[in-house]
C-alpha cells in the first residue's frame, strides 16, 4: 500500500479522508487485543460493565442510539 502524505491527504475530498479513517479505524478494531488499556481506562471498563448487569434496561439499543444521532446532524 502506498503511503500518503499529510498534502496528498489534503487533496483528498472530504468523503474520501472519510472513508480513510473509517479504514484505519478498521484495521486498528480488527485487533483490540493491541490496543493497550491503562489502569485507569479498565477501571472505568469494569465499572460500566457492572453497571450494566446491576441494570441491563438501563441502555439503550444500538439502533435506536444511531436514529437519535442521526437526528443531530
């Protein structure tokens, strides 16, 4: 894959810096295992996920999480 540079990404529209990022984004949540958490951001990781199974109906679907934010735009 070739590489790009700052200016050449730039140039690029919009939608394609977009669809980009999407694609880095992509690869780097292919391997979570990678990302490296701190103490801290696994803390706060068990505390939501705790929340959650004291209170499952507390959330809201990811569905209707996208529709609202849909609406803001």
């Amino acid at each position: 894959m070739k590489s790009l540079s700052a200016s050449e990404i730039l140039q690029m529209g919009i939608a394609e810096r977009i669809q980009l990022v999407e694609d880095i984004w992509d690869s780097i949540a292919a391997v979570p295992d990678a990302i490296p958490l701190t103490h801290a951001q696994r803390e706060e990781l068990d505390r939501r996920i705790a929340a959650y199974h004291d209170n499952p109906q507390s959330g809201s679907p990811w569905d209707e999480v996208k529709k609202r934010l849909s609406g803001l735009a």
